[in-house]
C-alpha cells in the first residue's frame, strides 16, 4: 500500500530482475503490453470487419442468441484471440525463461504448435502471416533447440514417443522456415525415426480399453485414472499412424473405440469424461495424414463420432453442459467433432459458437480470469492457462469461418 501511495520515482523491476512467477495482467485499463511483437492493428482489423457483409450463420436456428450470429462477430472474436496470443508471446520473449523446473523453449514450442495448427488454414493465416512469422520465428528459434537435446538424449520408448509427439505437432509451421532452422529440425526428426522400433507397437501405445473393460467387468465407470488412459490412447494411435507402426491398424482401433463407446452407459457422474474422449477420439483421427484425404480410412468412424457427440451433447443438456463441459471441452467438441458434418445442420454447433463468444474476455482471451476457489495452481498450470484455451477456443471457432466461406476462408491473400 505504501507503494500505492507514494508512486516510485523508477520502475521497481527490470527485465532479469525477478524471473519467476510473473503476471500476465492484460484486462487491466491503461496496462502496457510489452512492445516485441507488433499485433494486428485495430484501425486494420475494423477496416476488414466493416467490409463484411451481415450474413447471419445460423438463420433458422430455434435459440434467438444463436440466430443473430454473423461472420463479422466469428471474425473479431477470432482475431482478438489471435492478438492475445501475440501479446503472450511478446510477454515471453520480454521475460525470458519463466518456467522456474522446466528448460527453456517449453513454452516456446507449444506456441510453435498453435502457429503450425493456424497454418492448417490457407487463407486466415497468409492475411495474419506479416503478425504471426516473428513470433513463429523467435517460437521455432527456442524451441528446436529443445527439440534437438530431447532427441538425442531421449532413450527409453516413453522418451522418444514423446520427442515424436511434438515434432509432428510442429512440422507444418517448420515446413516454411529458413533453411538453418530446417535443416536442425530435419536431424532432430531422422534422430527419432531411427529411435522407434515400428514393430514394437505395444513400447508406446497401450490399445487395450480400461474403461471398457471396467464395463465388461460390471465395474463403476467413476475412476479417472481409466478415462484418462483411454484419452492418451486415443491420441497415441494417431500419432502412431503418423509415424508408420508396422501391424497398426488406426482405422479398426478408431470403429472399435467408438463401438466401445455407444455401449457405455451415459452417466453424469463421468460426463465430462465422456466429453473429453469424444475429443480425443476426433483429434487423433486428425494426426493420421490419410484423414484429410477424400475416400480416407476414417469417414465413417468420423461421421458416427460426430453422431455420437452430437446425441451426448443432447443427453447433458445446453444449460447443464455449462457445468459439465467447461469452454475448453465444448470448443474442442466445435473444432474436432461437429465440423465433421457441417455447422449447419448441428444445432448444437450454433450454441457452443454462442457460449464461445459470450465467455471471450475484453483483452481477447478465454480463462485467463479463474475464480479465486480455481486459482491455487502452480506457475506452471497458471502459466498454461494464459494461452491453451485461448488457443482452443480459437481454434473452436475457425470451421466456422471455413465453413461460412463455403469451403474456403474469405480472408484476403495478404494482409488484412
């Protein structure tokens, strides 16, 4: 308080002077950003938001709120999402190495991930990509680093699956760097290729379903640490695929799993358990390259995952999904489950697009304001909250965008 009185003459810190557990305090008025990367400029983003015509997204939806939705609010919720995270980014880059037990570049490389995710949409990212290429650029400079100690002293099959998962969550973003940084990620890559023992499956991916077997077995479907082993399989078998296991077969294990889980019965006990699954299911159908191409292995099991959550979503209710999908789960069921057929014929789609941009924060972010109850959290977890639902509401949002355009964003080549 004595400080609040008597403003100093000189700022208290400098950059270096107190590493650790900083604050990101964005919401408050007259904060100052710190000034590395420039965001997209507000005159620029009215400017391309007023040449948007109204056209509503959901014109004959039953919810009042969802019919008034246009691409021009999807536009603005989605840009002041992307310009949170170039602050945050701008805010690390300032900082230097926050994460007081993990080594630099952690951070880094999971922002490199969110960049190589945005590159998966043409159109958005060339209008975003004179914003996005330093902060992809400092992101890759920190974190192939990292990628380059983890492979080659990675040695157990935990260690080196692990390596694998983040090489393939950043190599679209990579593809289009300059070839020094290439180069040190193509040897960080063929290190780990050379690791993995194809024909070893069952080193690295666990197939079995615990959850189903509790089922079988007449056993409470409660205990988390059965989901949550369900929802690590169910992104390992992707990125398995990816990676070319010898005696994989993705697509029979995906029908399985998504036998397995209509038969389970719906509890509210365990509904976000479910929901979370759901997701993981789809995202990890997506880490398979074959998926995105016409006539792939996946179509069907995508299409009754899509029915699925679709039917799961119903059963929780909009208002009891409040409770029981927090904004994370229902933008990951907007980004990998309902854009599988179409926006338009799931009505429950237009609610999650509505609960998305009603919980955005003024300074563009998602869940970066948690309840005190919530906000007991290490540096870490707090840290993480900054960005990664940011991120997945973002990501929440873009099929919509895609989807609106026809097939393809509306954004300008170049520029905004």
């Amino acid at each position: 308080m004595k400080i609040v009185r008597t403003r100093p003459a000189v700022g208290l810190y400098v950059p270096g002077d107190y590493p650790f557990y900083f604050g990101l305090r964005t919401m408050v008025p007259g904060v100052r950003h710190a000034e590395v990367f420039p965001v997209v400029p507000e005159s620029e983003v009215e400017a391309f938001l007023d040449g948007l015509p109204p056209v509503a997204l959901f014109p004959d939806h039953d919810v009042t709120e969802v019919r008034v939705i246009t691409r021009r609010d999807v536009y603005a919720s989605v840009l002041k999402g992307v310009n949170h995270l170039i602050r945050f980014s701008g805010y690390l880059a300032a900082m230097g190495s926050v994460l007081e037990y993990e080594p630099p570049g952690v951070l880094e490389l999971e922002l490199l991930a969110i960049l190589s995710a945005l590159e998966t949409s043409p159109d958005l990212f060339a209008a975003l990509a004179p914003y996005l290429r330093p902060v992809k650029l400092h992101a890759a400079s920190l974190g192939i680093g990292l990628l380059e100690e983890a492979a080659a002293s990675a040695k157990r099959p935990a260690e080196v699956f692990a390596v694998h998962r983040r090489l393939c969550s950043v190599e679209a973003a990579v593809k289009t760097l300059q070839r020094d940084l290439l180069r040190r990620f193509g040897v960080a890559a063929d290190a780990i290729r050379r690791k993995l023992r194809k024909d070893r499956l069952c080193d690295y991916v666990t197939l079995n379903n615990p959850v189903a077997a509790r089922h079988a077995a007449g056993k409470r479907l409660t205990a988390r640490g059965a989901w949550a082993a369900w929802e690590r399989s169910a992104l390992d078998v992707g990125y398995a695929a990816r990676a070319g296991f010898r005696g994989l077969d993705a697509p029979a294990y995906y029908r399985r799993s998504i036998a397995e889980l209509e038969r389970i019965p719906f509890g509210r006990s365990y509904a976000a358990s479910l929901c979370r699954v759901v997701v993981s299911l789809a995202r990890g159908m997506r880490f398979d390259e074959r998926a995105a191409r016409a006539g792939g292995p996946y179509g069907d099991g995508a299409a009754r995952l899509a029915s699925y959550g679709a039917e799961l979503f119903d059963r929780i209710g909009w208002q009891r999904g409040q409770e029981n999908m927090d904004v994370e789960t229902q933008a990951g069921f907007a980004s990998s489950v309902f854009s599988v057929t179409g926006y338009e014929r799931d009505p429950d789609f237009g609610l999650i697009v509505r609960r998305l941009l009603d919980s955005q924060l003024s300074d563009g972010s998602w869940g970066t304001d948690p309840l005190p109850v919530d906000a007991e959290m290490g540096q870490g977890d707090y840290l993480h909250s900054l960005y990664r639902i940011t991120w997945a509401c973002v990501d929440g949002l873009r099929p919509v965008l895609y989807q609106a355009a026809g097939g393809g964003n509306a954004m300008p080549e170049s520029g905004l």
